[in-house]
C-alpha cells in the first residue's frame, strides 16, 4: 500500500510540475476572485435588485430575477465551462503520463521495484485522477461555497456536477491510459481523446444518418460504436439537469460510459502487465 | 541453500521485432552461476544480449524457456526485488525532483519504512558525492552526475544483490574510482554485484569472476586471471644477452625472441623454463627477473571474439 501512495504521489508531483496544471490552478483562481471580489449581488426579498460586475451596474431590465434560479444558472454555466474547457486542459495535461512512464531507462527502473504491474498503472492512473480532483474541487467547492456566503442559496447541483465532470475525466483518463500503452505516443493519446468528442457527438445523433443507409451492417456498426464510446453528450445534458437541480431521466448513458473507461483501463493493465520492457 | 545468489539454467529468449516479426535471439541457452559476495562482471560486444540478461533476472523481461532464480526465488517474483538494486544504462529520473527527492521517492518505492528515508538518503548522497547538490533540481545535474546518483538509488534499500549497467558511463576518471570504492564497500558488506560493461580495465580491476556474452552465448567465463592467462609464456630480464646463448636456447626447440634486454620465451614445461635460465646462468648472464606474460582483458576479449567469428 505505502509503495501504491508513493507512485500516486509521485504521479502528483509530476503533474503538478507541469505548466498546464498551473495555468488550470490560476484560471480557477482567478474564477474565485472574480466571483468572490467583483461580483456584487444585492437581493430583497428573494430576489435580485442589484448586481454589479467589477462595480459596474448590470441592467436588470426591469425584471424579477429569483435568486436560486440565478444562483442556478450562474452553476449551470461554470458547470458546463468546466466541462468543456476543464476536459479539455485536463486531457492535454496528463496524455503524456504513460508514455513518460514508458521511456527507456525509466520503466526498468520502476519494474524492477518490489510493485506490482497492475499497481504501478494504477497508481498512475489514480495519481492523475487526484490532480484532477484536487483542482476541480477548488474551483468547484470554491465558487459554490462563495455564491451560498453572497446569496445565502445552498444548491448542491454544481457540486453534483463536479462529481459528473470527474467521473467523465475518469473514463477519458482510462481510454489514455490505454492508447499511451499501446502507442507509447503523448501525441496520438491526445488526438484519439480528442477525436473522441466529436465522434460521439456525431454517434449520438446517427438516427439522423441511418435513414440514409441502406446497409444494416453500417446501421449495426454505427449503433455499436453507439453502445461501446462514451455517450459525452449525453453525460452533458446529465449534467446540466444536475446543475439545474432537475431530475435527471436515465443514468444509462453514464454508467455504459464508465464501463468503457473501466474496460480501457483494464486493458491496458493487462497490455502492461504483459509487455515486455 | 545452493549458495548462490544467481542461479540460471538454459535461459532463452528470443525478440519478434518490426512488421515482419524478424525473430532476433538475444539469450541462446545461457547457464550462469553467482556466488553470494561475488563480484560478477559480464562483457560482450553491443547487441551481445548483456542487458537482455539483467532484464530478465530483474523481472522487466520474460525468457521464452530455462529458468533463473536469484536468491533463491524465480525471477519475476515481486517481492524479491525489494532485495534487488539496478541502475540501468541510460536510466531517466523525474527531472522536476532535487537529488534528495529522487533517492527518497524510490526509498518509497522499495519499501524502506518513512523514518529511516531521510537518514539514508543522505548519508547515500554523501558517499556518491552528491551533498553539496542534493537540493538541486535534476535538470542541472551533468551526466557522471546523474550517474552516481543513479548509483545512490540502486543502493538505497540495502539491497542483497546490485545489477549495475554500465555504471561509470559518463563519469570522470574520479567519479570512477569512488564509484569503484563504493562498490569494494558494497562487496565487504556481502552484497552480490553484477556488472554489465564496456569499460575492460574497469571490470578488470572490480570483478571476481568474468564471462564473455556474445551473440547470446557465453563464451567464456572465469577469473579475470583466467582469462587473461596466455600459458607458459615468461619474459626473462637478463641485461645483455649473446646473440649465440639466444640462438642455443632456440636451438633447443623453444620460441624466444630479445628485445631491449628482455627474453620473451614460449616454454612447454617449466622443466625446459628452468633449461633456459640454466643456460643463460651458464653464459653468464644475471636473472633480474622472471614473470609470466598475460593479456589485457581487452587483448583477450578480443582474442576470443575473434576466434568465434572465424568458428566455421
């Protein structure tokens, strides 16, 4: 256990050494002090009479604003941000954590230490999932806590969301672990991740395209890739609900997305654990 | 106990490499014995399959059949490595560490227990000579640095045996010689240390026992002595020798040639040796010294090299 802790911590350090990582911790700051410090909020009555941004007053329009709904939307739009942006960073950041690992004069060494294969791809794996988390839970709990002291509003759905975004980068993370094994390639394992995005943006509405075919083996194809990619549209819409506070429909799509994660990861472990260095 | 701390037996193992899967053999049935305490050195040309060797022993790499063990386990058996130490060729360490973070995040993951990690490490980090520079990030580090540093993680966690692969790549003619000292410490303290190298004087002055790798195959293998042994050839000091006592010597059926006071002579016993000294005594002739001539490690290396090559 003590030598699985020092991988995920070294994995940690590696990361947190990066200036992707710092740029992510800066931005997250700079989120909280912009909400924190230049965002003024005057509610009455449970609803917003005032707001002023870096001390200039927005025009309301002469609406009645309800303050949770505000409040709400303010988490929905950080929570879709993150999403997006957070994903992305966060992909680019750590694509290179196998193929690091997998230089020559480097995983001698660290196979020939008294740890297992799978441990050592795990502990990395749950070394970038920390870094991860740590900065998505500073930004996160960070905003949430400073728009319940402003708005007196306790909603949990940005917090629900948070776990939704870490999850989803669990299952990305899993797919990179895999391609870096295979590939050994930083730059590939950030293309395939990417590609991933749109791939399943396209997938998600192939009903459109498969009027068009007249093969069914295609249809087959396409409904499969369907069923096996993650469904990243899908975990969005989930995500919004979460964040709205809204009930959300099916969790179907979220959990097929973790199990292809999970069958990434348990691939290459097996991959790793099999190669020879 | 077999009382050895390395043990292999008929160890093949073949690579598939590129899109045709060419097979390249790199261990061709090698049977190796270790001592326990031995200071073990193995040579051979590049590609001749030396570090393919440590890899299996260390468990990186799977042969394909024979069977090693080091002490006393199978390779590949995990907990074992925690008595084992490597410094590979080549070895990469996270640069964004200091000297000190390096030695203390491998002491982790060999298993030293927390308190002792900080001690340790430094007083490693002063034997290698690195204290004055255990603070610094790695990326300033030169190279014959980054090598003893290497060294330091190798022995971090005590180990039982050490496989070192090329050690003194890169270091200075210094830096050789206290890495040569650590390691004399290391051999006094019972630790089994197995060299890989190019560096022929280095192995010849640090190792027990040799064996010349090529092709996959051993060799040779033996003491350095052994090796280097080029039978009854003596060379006979005599000051200044008749060209006739020469020519009577030679024509009693033994090689001798003279040059600058010295006789250079190919005895088939140390009867007919002892003929020649008498009839160079005979002659008058005063015997300062007799020695028996020998090979570099490099002249013999590449006399047995070269021998292979020409084996039909």
């Amino acid at each position: 256990m003590m030598k699985l802790l020092a991988v995920v911590d070294g994995t940690i350090r590696e990361s947190m050494a990066k200036f992707t990582f710092l740029a992510f911790a800066l931005m997250s700051t700079l989120m909280l002090l912009v909400v924190t410090f230049a965002v003024n909020l005057d509610v009455v009555d449970g609803a917003l009479a005032a707001a002023r941004l870096f001390g200039q007053d927005i025009h309301l329009g002469g609406q009645r604003i309800a303050i949770d709904e505000l409040v709400s939307g303010i988490q929905t739009g950080l929570a879709g941000f993150v999403f997006g942006v957070g994903l992305f960073l966060s992909i680019f950041a750590t694509a290179n954590l196998v193929p690091v690992m997998l230089e020559k004069g480097y995983v001698d060494l660290l196979l020939s230490k008294p740890l297992s294969r799978p441990a050592l791809f795990l502990g990395r794996y749950l070394g970038a999932l920390s870094v991860v988390g740590f900065n998505l839970l500073y930004l996160v709990v960070g905003v949430w806590v400073v728009l319940g002291v402003k708005t007196g509003i306790w909603k949990p759905g940005l917090l629900k969301a948070g776990g939704i975004i870490l999850l989803t980068y669990a299952i990305f993370l899993g797919f990179m672990m895999m391609v870096g094994v295979f590939t050994r390639s930083s730059s590939i394992t950030i293309m395939l991740s990417y590609f991933l995005f749109p791939l399943t943006l396209f997938l998600f509405f192939r009903d459109n395209l498969t009027v068009m075919l007249t093969h069914k083996w295609a249809i087959f194809i396409l409904d499969g890739l369907y069923w096996i990619l993650p469904k990243v549209h899908e975990i969005g819409m989930i995500l919004g609900s979460l964040a709205l506070g809204k009930p959300v429909g099916s969790l179907a799509p979220l959990l097929s997305s973790a199990l292809f994660g999970a069958g990434c990861l348990a691939l290459g472990t097996l991959y790793f654990t099999r190669k020879d260095y | 106990m077999s009382g050895f701390a390395i043990e292999i037996q008929d160890l093949h193992k073949t690579f598939r490499v590129g899109w045709h899967r060419i097979p390249i053999r790199a261990l061709d049935g090698i049977s190796l014995a270790v001592s326990q305490g031995e200071v073990f050195g193995l040579l051979g040309p590049n590609g001749a399959g030396k570090t393919t060797l440590v890899k299996v022993l260390l468990g990186i790499t799977r042969p394909q059949a024979g069977r090693a063990e080091v002490l006393g386990l199978p390779v590949g058996n995990v907990p074992s490595r925690g008595r084992m130490g490597y410094l590979p060729e080549g070895h990469r360490y996270p640069l964004h560490l200091t000297g000190e973070g390096v030695v203390r995040w491998f002491a982790r993951l060999s298993g030293v227990r927390g308190a002792q990690i900080g001690p340790r490490a430094r007083r490693l980090l002063e034997r290698v000579g690195l204290t004055r520079w255990s603070g610094v990030r790695l990326r300033k580090y030169s190279k014959g640095m980054v090598q003893r540093l290497g060294l330091a993680v190798a022995l971090i966690h005590e180990p039982e045996v050490l496989f070192l692969d090329e050690p003194t790549d890169g270091v200075d003619p210094v830096g050789r010689a206290e890495i040569r000292k650590i390691l004399q410490e290391e051999k006094q303290r019972g630790t089994t240390i197995f060299i890989n190298s190019h560096l022929l004087s280095e192995i010849e002055r640090t190792c027990d026992r040799v064996a010349i790798l090529s092709q996959g195959r051993i060799l040779r293998c033996g003491t350095v002595s052994d090796l280097t042994d080029r039978g009854l050839d003596y060379r006979v000091e005599a000051g200044t020798v008749a060209p006739a006592v020469v020519e009577a010597i030679r024509a009693n059926g033994t090689p001798v040639e003279a040059t600058n006071g010295c006789l250079h002579l190919r005895v088939p016993s140390l009867e007919r040796l002892n003929a020649c000294l008498d009839s160079l005594r005979s002659a008058g002739c005063l015997i300062r010294q007799v020695t028996p001539e020998r090979s570099t490690l490099e002249e013999s290396f590449i006399q047995i090299l070269g021998e292979e090559e020409t084996r039909p």
